[in-house]
C-alpha cells in the first residue's frame, strides 16, 4: 500500500498467536548486493557509477552499490571494484553490545569514505593507537571467506 492512500474497504484485522515458523523464507541481498557479496569472498570492494547524471552536480560512485542512481533514477549497470583504502570521516567507541551488557573491550566503529567513492561505509577500526577525523586506513581480510561483511576483519591506519 502507497503511503497516504486512501483505502475503501473495512476489512477487519487477523493475528495470530503462536510462534511462526521462518525457516522457510530467506532474505536475498539483490543483484547489486549479491556483486558485492560476491566481490568481497575475492578480497575485492565493488560500486558501481552513474554516468547519467545531469540533474546533479557531481557523478556518483556506490558502495555498496545500489540498482538505481539516487539523484536521476537511472538503472545502474557498470559494476567495478574500488581500492580498499579510505579516509574516517567520523567514529564511535561501542562499550555495550545490542542487548545493553558491558564489552569486555571496546570496539571502534568508523564511517569510512572509501577511496574513489561519493558514500560512506560502516565498519570496525583495529589495531590503532591514534583516532582522529582524516585518519587513513586499509581493509584487513580475512583468510576464510563466505561473502559477508566480515570478510573484512576491520580497517586498520595505514
């Protein structure tokens, strides 16, 4: 249903009690994640440019990509791999996980601009001694690969 639409029918509401079985739906990541997935199990971070923009005043690089441009709409389709390097644009230090209970260590997250891209990537900074805005790191992977996020280790200063 589209937000705000007007519906014409009084249909009354159902639910239902009990556990629901979820085994039997899976979430995909798309095509435009399902490249970058794909590219992270081969040590490699794949965007994917507009080079239709005109409405805009820049050209934009994704990562992750995305299937649509966010400024003209255009459908995008010239996927390419970008360094693993990049520059912290901002940090947290976590000392709680979800559930609210202390860390036995902190953990450093960081929005990353990573180099040759127009947006921004969340991941963890390990082995640094000195945190600042403009901080220059470089992706650590993994040996074992299965094409998640934590194929990268973390981003470590350079």
């Amino acid at each position: 249903m589209l937000p705000f639409m007007r519906i014409d029918h009084d249909t009354p509401t159902r639910h239902v009690k009990g556990i629901l079985d979820t085994n039997y739906y899976r979430y995909t990541a798309g095509i435009a994640g399902e490249k970058f997935f794909e590219g992270l199990k081969e040590n490699k971070l794949v965007a994917v440019a507009c080079k239709d923009c005109k409405d805009c005043e820049d050209s934009h690089v994704y990562l992750p990509p995305r299937m649509y441009c966010e400024c003209c709409f255009a459908e995008l389709t010239d996927y390419f791999a970008v360094p693993d390097t990049g520059t912290v644009v901002s940090f947290t230090e976590v000392f709680q996980d979800v559930e609210g209970k202390p860390l036995s260590e902190p953990v450093i997250l960081a929005l990353i601009n990573i180099d040759d891209t127009d947006t921004l990537f969340l991941h963890h900074l390990i082995d640094v001694d000195e945190l600042y805005v403009g901080l220059r790191v470089k992706a650590v992977w993994n040996e074992q690969k299965n094409g998640s996020l934590l194929d990268i280790k973390g981003f470590k200063p350079t």
